[in-house]
C-alpha cells in the first residue's frame, strides 16, 4: 500500500498533530507531566501575543508582576525565561511596525530619548570593557541583555501607548496585576507554613526554588518572623514592587474620577500596604512613605490625613511592635543586616575610588581584594558604570520629573483623568528611588523585571505628560 502526501494543507496539519503527540509523549515520560501542558498553553500565548502588541504589553506587566523568574523547562545552554520571550515578543512587533510604517504618526522619542539612549550606550561601553579583566560568561551576557532590553522597553512604552484609553489599559493591567500579587503574598504568609512550601514549590517546572528554601526570615534565622515573597522569591524584591503598584494605585482613591470603584481602589491599596508590611522590607516601606508624603503636598492633600492615620494606628497595634522593632534596630545600627550594608557601602566606595569614570563593567571587579555588588542601586551602578554612568542616570531622571513637574502646573492638575495617573506615576518612580539608596533589585542583573517595571513607569509617566500637552495645544489660544 502506498501513501502520497498531496500539497493539502490537512496532511501538514496531521504530520504536526503526529509530531506533537510524541514530543508530548517523550517529554511526559522522560522530563515532567506539566511540560506538554506548558508548551501548549505557551504556544497559546505566544500566538495572542504576536496577533495584538497590546496583548503582548500586558504579557510583559503580567509575567513581570506574577511570575518574574519563570523560566521554560528547555536548556538551550540557558533557560529562556517567560519574561525573555515577552519582552523580545513586543520589542520585535514593534520594530517590524515601526519599518513598516504601521504605527499612527511618526516615531516618538520625548525629551527623555537622549538621556535614555546615552545610558544604554554607556552601560555597553563600561559592559565590553569590562571584559578585559572578567570573561564573559552565558549568563550574564544574557542578564545584561535583558537587562538593556528593559531599559530600551521605554522606547516601546511611549511610542505603542498613544492614547487616554492605552494609557487607562495599562495602568489598570499594572494596578489589577499588583493586586493579585499582594494578595497570594498575604495568603501564603498565613497559610500554614507546609501548604506554602507545598503550592511554591509547585512551580519547580518553572525553575522557581523548592522546599524549605522558598520561605524568608528576618536575617535568614527561621526563629525570626517569616517575609512575605508571594510569587517574587525575595521579599525585598516584592518590596520594590509593592512601591510602585501602590504609589500608582493610592491617588486613584481620592481621584474626581477613578478608574474603578473608589471603594474597591481602597481595598486593592489597602491590600497593597498589608503586603508591603509583611516583607519587613525597611527601604521599600521608607520609600513609599515619603514618595507620598511628598507628592501629596502638591495636592490631594487627604492623602497625608490617611498616612497619618495610618501611621498613628501602626504605632499601637500589640502584632506591630515586632515590626517597629526592626526598624528601631535598622536607625540604631543594632541589626546584622544593617552592619552588613554599612560593610558593602564601604567596599563599594573603596571599588569605585579606585575605577571612578567608566567603572569595572558588569562581570566581576578586577582587584582581588574588591567584589561587585552592594546593596544600594546608585553605588551598584557607579561600581558597573562609573560616576559617568550614574550621573547620566541621575540626570535623566531629574530630566523625567522637571517634564512632569512642567505638564503638571501647564494644566494636568485640572485634568480629571490624568492627574490621579501622573502623582501616582511620579510617587512611584520617586518611591523606587528612595528605596534604591538600601536595595539594588532596580538595576541588578539577577532582576531584570524590577529594571522593566521602572522603566517602563518613567515611560508612562512621558505618556501622560506628552497626552496633557496635547490637550493644551490643542486648546483655543487665549488673548493677552
């Protein structure tokens, strides 16, 4: 009996079928039953994704904000990562728009784009000279990859969200996206310490860490209180995060008009805070406290009464002493984790005193008698990048808030929509700076999703200002 195969596409669609049920079955049998599953549910995604770049957006915010260090259970020398294949998903649909001239209106770059771009050059120039004395290895060519694709992502942000109701879509993704978040790391705070043991090491399949390992105390000592992690591993890390869903989320409780039910915004925020108390992370808590004390003294000035409030009932809560304590032990210097900072910094200083133009590049220090890596995002930085580096750094962000600052008083702060948006944009960013001086995850190449989420909140917050300038000219010219 002889079969031909016809140029009928049912005959390609039978051979893959064929094809796909024994891959399937080897992998079963030979890796983990959850695989086959994964493939087809990524396959699934990646197809959603590629039909709609705003799909793929809130692909990015999702994995991200939910599963920040899955990785695909294939070693291709690494395990590409759900967040890889997000970011150069979008990245790649942009640019084929972008050649294609698919894209409403011609491309944008805002005020920010040099700044930004100079960065990025910098950081490859101090990354290809450091290899004269670290030869490169898979992983970190591919962390700094990724972790340049998370800077460059604010290119993408500001030219694919165009419009009031883009704009409203993603800050809802990223508010909705932090909720859940806030809310698994406060269920598996209270569950009995098995069952979280038992549902995080679940996500094995995804490369996640397993067993005793996936819970976090104060000072690694399991006789100290347990951190919340929800799904971000480190509780400093959810720390991070929970400053900038929070400080987004917070002005839209006394908005004129928020995005969703008031009462609702107060719960999610509520939820938010709660989480961010249980990571016991001092710099993150610090951050977000002052970022919104200093934003809401330009306006929405009821928020200082609730972070009054809040801070008075805090206080004298009997299950917050523990809490106060560590902070306490944090001002006086008291704490094994404090020493230790204080320890880094002055290793740092020493490291950058001794490479302070260009720094040491990204793969390890040079001198025998220095390391890389410190806890505070701006010493971090200038032991990678230089003085030069970190300068550049400071000066786009300094670039970013004086164009919020000038959106906000040439007529944003009547603007019922945007304004609610913008302070929380700008809480946030200030709030990720704040807690940048005690914690490094914002531009760390072992976090690149803390470096996409920053970066792509200082591209929202060019957005809005960009949208309430366009408002404004396109307003009726007053006489003089």
């Amino acid at each position: 009996m002889e079969i031909r195969l016809t140029r009928s596409p049912y005959n390609w669609i039978i051979i893959l079928a064929l094809i796909s049920a024994l891959a399937g079955g080897a992998a079963i049998a030979f890796v983990h039953p959850l695989v086959p599953f994964a493939a087809l549910v990524g396959m699934i995604a990646a197809l959603v994704v590629l039909s709609n770049i705003d799909f793929g957006l809130y692909a990015v915010i999702a994995v991200a904000v939910l599963l920040p260090f899955g990785a695909l259970p294939l070693n291709i020398g690494f395990n590409p990562t759900f967040l890889d294949l997000a970011l150069v998903a979008v990245i790649a649909i942009w640019l084929a728009r972008l050649a294609t001239r698919q894209d409403e209106g011609e491309f944008i770059a805002t005020p920010l784009g040099l700044p930004v771009l100079a960065f990025m050059i910098l950081a490859l120039f101090s990354f290809v000279s450091g290899l004269a004395h670290a030869p490169v290895t898979t992983q970190v060519l591919r962390q700094f990859a990724e972790v340049l694709a998370a800077i460059g992502f604010f290119f993408v942000i500001v030219n694919i969200v165009r419009t009031r109701d883009a704009l409203r879509r993603v800050v809802l993704a990223l508010m909705l996206a932090g909720f859940i978040s806030a809310t698994l790391g406060i269920v598996f705070y209270f569950l009995p310490r098995e069952w979280t043991i038992t549902i995080l090491s679940a996500l094995r399949v995804f490369k996640y860490p397993t067993g005793d390992r996936v819970l976090r105390f104060i000072e690694d000592d399991p006789t100290n209180p347990m951190r919340a992690i929800s799904t971000s591993v480190d509780p400093n890390v959810l720390g991070g995060l929970m400053i900038l869903v929070t400080a987004l989320t917070v002005p839209q409780i006394v908005a004129e008009r928020p995005l969703l039910p008031r009462k609702l915004t107060a719960a999610m925020a509520l939820t938010m805070g709660v989480c961010l108390i249980l990571t016991f992370s001092r710099g993150a808590m610090l951050g977000l406290v002052l970022a919104l004390t200093i934003v809401s003294t330009v306006r929405y000035r009821p928020i200082l009464a609730l972070i009054l409030l809040g801070a008075t009932v805090f206080l004298f809560l009997p299950f917050t002493q523990e809490y106060l304590a560590h902070f306490s032990d944090a001002f006086m210097l008291r704490d094994r984790a404090t020493q230790m900072r204080l320890g880094e910094y002055k290793d740092a200083l020493i490291l950058i005193s001794r490479y302070p133009f260009f720094g040491v590049g990204f793969g390890g220090s040079p001198d025998i008698d220095t390391y890389l890596g410190v806890s505070s995002v701006y010493l971090l930085m200038a032991e990678q990048m230089g003085l030069v580096g970190l300068s550049v750094f400071l000066i786009t962000l300094g670039i970013f808030f004086h164009h919020l600052a000038r959106a906000w008083f040439a007529g944003i702060a009547r603007d019922p929509f945007l304004a609610p948006i913008l302070r929380g944009i700008a809480g946030a960013v200030l709030g990720a700076m704040i807690g940048g001086l005690t914690d490094h995850y914002f531009f760390n190449l072992k976090f690149p999703h803390s470096a996409v989420l920053f970066w792509l909140y200082v591209g929202l917050g060019m957005v809005a200002a960009r949208l309430g300038e366009s408002v404004r000219d396109e307003s009726p010219t007053r006489p003089y």
